[in-house]
C-alpha cells in the first residue's frame, strides 16, 4: 500500500488519545502525537554512526514547525546523511534546520559568534585527535593562524587579514614551505568544517600557491650502473645491502618487492618469481578481491643466482632479507629469525655508495625506468618492457590484450642480466656510447650482439641447462 501525502489539515485534526500515536507523511517525516497533545516531526533511520542502531532525530513541534518545513528539513538530512555526515550530531542538525528555515524560531546556535578559534578547537578535536592523525604538521594552524586571525568569525575573514598574515610570515623568515602548508592545512580544515556545517565559506582556497606537478624522469645511464656493479674503489659497501641493490636492477621492481620478499614466493624450478597482490601496487589499489592477480616475474640465471646467495647468506625462517635484529638467548647475542631487512638502514647505506661516486639525485624508483629505457633502446617492444615492470596497460588495450608475456618477459629480463654482464665486462666507452647512441665500433658491437627475436628460442636453454 502506497504511502500517503499528508496534509496539513490531517496532522491539525489528528486528536491525542490514550497512547503515543504517530501519522507517517509519504516522504518519511514521522508526527508523533502525544497523550498531552503535542505534537512533533521527527525521522527514524539506520545510523551508521553508531553501529547501525536505529536513531531519531526532531525536526520541530506542530504548528510552530509547518509539514512544509518538516518535508525541506528532511530531504536535507537525508541528503546529508547520506553524504557521511552524523546528522545526530546537534550542530550538524542545527545547521541543517537553519540552512532550511532561514527564520526558524526555535534555531538555536551553538555559538553566537562562531570564531576561527572554535572551528580551530572544533577541528583538532572531531577530526585530528579522532581519527588518530599525527598533529605535528597541523599544529601550523596554532602557531601561526590562530594568533592572529583566531578572534574572528570564522566565515567572514576579510581578505586583507589573510594577505597579511602571509607577509607576516614572509618578514618572520619562515621557510616558502611552511607558508605553504600553513595555508593548505588551513584550507583542509576549513573544508572539514564546511563538510560538517560549522561555516559556509573557506577563505583561504584562494590563496594556495598552485603547484606544478613534476613528473620524474630520471634513470641510470648504463655507465652508472656499471659502477655501482663493479664498485672500482672498492667501497666497503655491506654484502647484503649490495645483493639488494642488485637484485632491483636485474628485476625491476619496487624496494620494498625486494626487502619484504618472502622464500616461498620463488620457484627455482620454473624460474618465476610470484609477488602477491597485497604487495603489487597496481593491484592492491583494487577493491574487488577477486580481482585481484599476484605478479610473476620470470627471474634471469643471474636474478636466481642472487636470490640463492641471499638466502643462503641473510636469510631468515620467512624472508629471503632476513632482519639484522638480534636479541640475547641462551647466553648469547643472536639474531631474530623473523622480519626483513630495514628499508632505512639499506637506503642510508646505498644513499652513501652511490654518492662516493658522484651518483647523485637518483632513487631505488630510477631503477624500474632504467630497465625500461634501456631495454627500449635495445629494441624491446614497450608493451614487453611496460609489463615487465609490472605498469597496467591502458586504453583497449587492457580490454582486448589478454597476453601472459611470460616467455618473452623472460627472454627480455635475461637479455637485459646478459647486457649488464656485457657493459661490466667492457670498457666504459661501451656503455658511454650506447647511453649516446653514438654511432660507433662499440655500439654496432652492441646490436649485434643483443637481438632479441633471436633470444626468443635461446632463452629455453635455462631450463635445459638446469
């Protein structure tokens, strides 16, 4: 039976009787009629808030609150409610009923004059300390906002303030990035409070400095390579962290695929190393569980090579990076068989490597475009190299190429461990040159040397060769 609109005259001529009695308006207002007479608009529902028990909120006592404005407060709490917001919350439902009934009478504000201040207090509390987020960048806002602009209401700041609060902080000496993030923090948190109905305005959005996004480009030239490979002056570089280093040039993948890798994700016997989704980026962005696929990589002789020695040398019960954490048992200092290897640890130390030969502004992130760029160079189809290192395919490609790649990834990824050897063991001049694509004795030397399609059939021998 379908709901019916009620008028205002049914909710006029509804009479009181021995017990609570309620009239429910096609919309989902509820009036609840009193024994004593009153009567008052109200709407049950399903609060997500507070562990999806039912909740009620009131929209006004009949006559002094009309059906018309009880409709318009209802379809705004629905919207905002479903929006995240707690509409049990009184100063959500305050602001609601006052954006509504722009002369409600019985509106009461939780503050007379909302100040900067209170949306400050208001935010470090229902939002920072709630959520359990560090305060120490947002404390910004104390320091240099609050001082200043804290006594004024917090919707109508003049422009003028802001302005000299930003040449105030510049005379102070204070860091570009701290103007910055002051000014971005302070945006944030007006933005939480427009989303909870504590102001209508953010006066500082105009005033975010707009940034340009960089997008990084750098990579490896082969003769850097070749020199951390080869360390020349024998720089005390500790094994482990050198295995490291290595396993991420002959891979190409991420750091933290490296550090955290775990023994029984690599099958020596089919060569392939399976990373599962929770650890692959492009596939723990996923929602769908069932969407989601480890990624194989097709591991080269020389990536198994190292693998084997770094278990053999440093690893533990579950990693193949075992954790360096020791602790004293029977008698004796020893080392904790469980965790992987510190990411800190191996950054300051490979950090330092790299900067005793003059490699300087390069990340373990530079390694992936490396092998990209200069398996490109060779005459690798990006399509290979572009799954090789794990990258999404995009446009219709992703929907009508359904290729596994797994043959020829290994074809690339040991041609590319065979390229490596190649440079190391020749003059740098190869390596210099090819980075230039001079032509040369050397880089015909190099072509002549890699052709891939030829690899294809080659690349079995790695099994036959066991």
């Amino acid at each position: 039976m379908a709901k019916k609109h009620l008028s205002d005259a049914d909710v006029r001529n509804k009479k009181p009787e021995s017990k609570e009695t309620t009239l429910v308006d096609a919309t989902g207002v509820v009036c609840r009629i009193f024994p004593s007479g009153r009567k008052t608009f109200c709407w049950r529902y399903v609060d997500q808030h507070r562990n999806k028990q039912q909740s009620r909120i009131e929209y006004g006592d009949y006559p002094d609150r009309s059906l018309a404005d009880a409709r318009r407060i209802h379809l705004s709490a629905k919207s905002a409610r479903k929006n995240g917001y707690d509409i049990k919350d009184p100063a959500v439902l305050n602001r609601i009923i006052k954006e509504v009934v722009k002369d409600a009478a019985d509106f009461v504000p939780l503050h007379k004059e909302y100040t900067l201040s209170d949306l400050v207090a208001d935010y470090f509390k229902g939002h920072i300390e709630k959520n359990n987020i560090g305060p120490r960048p947002y404390n910004r806002i104390k320091k240099h906002v609050e001082p200043v602009l804290g006594h004024l209401p917090a919707d109508r700041i003049p422009a003028e303030e802001i302005k000299q609060l930003i040449t105030q902080l510049r005379e102070s000496n204070q860091k570009d990035r701290t103007i910055f993030d002051t000014i971005r923090f302070s945006t944030s948190m007006y933005r939480w409070g427009i989303t909870q109905f504590k102001c209508k305005t953010n006066p500082f959005q105009p005033y975010v400095p707009k940034q340009k996004r960089k997008v990084r480009t750098s990579y490896y030239p082969m003769y850097e390579l070749r020199t951390l490979l080869i360390n020349p002056d024998g720089y005390p570089i500790k094994n482990d962290f050198y295995l490291i280093q290595k396993a991420l040039i002959l891979s190409g993948t991420r750091r933290t695929q490296v550090l955290e890798a775990e023994i029984n994700e690599f099958n020596f016997d089919n060569g392939n190393w399976t990373i599962p989704p929770e650890r692959v980026k492009n596939q723990n962005m996923l929602k769908d569980d069932e969407e989601k696929t480890p990624f194989i990589i097709p591991m080269s002789r020389q990536l198994m090579a190292t693998i084997r020695t770094a278990i053999e040398q440093y690893g533990n019960h579950k990693h193949v990076f075992g954790s360096k954490k020791t602790e004293f048992t029977d008698q004796q200092w020893q080392r904790i068989q469980e965790g992987s290897s510190s990411a800190r640890y191996y950054n300051n130390e490979i950090k330092t490597y790299r900067e005793h030969y003059g490699i300087t502004n390069r990340t373990n992130h530079d390694l992936r475009r490396t092998l990209e760029t200069n398996l490109t160079n060779l005459g690798v189809s990006e399509f290979i190299t572009t799954a090789m290192t794990g990258h999404s395919r995009k446009g219709m490609s992703k929907t009508y190429n359904q290729a596994k790649q797994i043959h020829v990834m290994r074809t690339a990824f040991q041609m590319w461990a065979d390229f490596i050897d190649f440079i190391c063991d020749k003059d740098e001049t190869y390596a210099v040159y090819f980075e230039e694509q001079r032509p040369s004795r050397e880089l015909k030397d190099i072509y002549a040397t890699f052709k891939f399609n030829d690899r294809i059939i080659d690349t079995f021998t790695i099994f036959e060769d066991g």
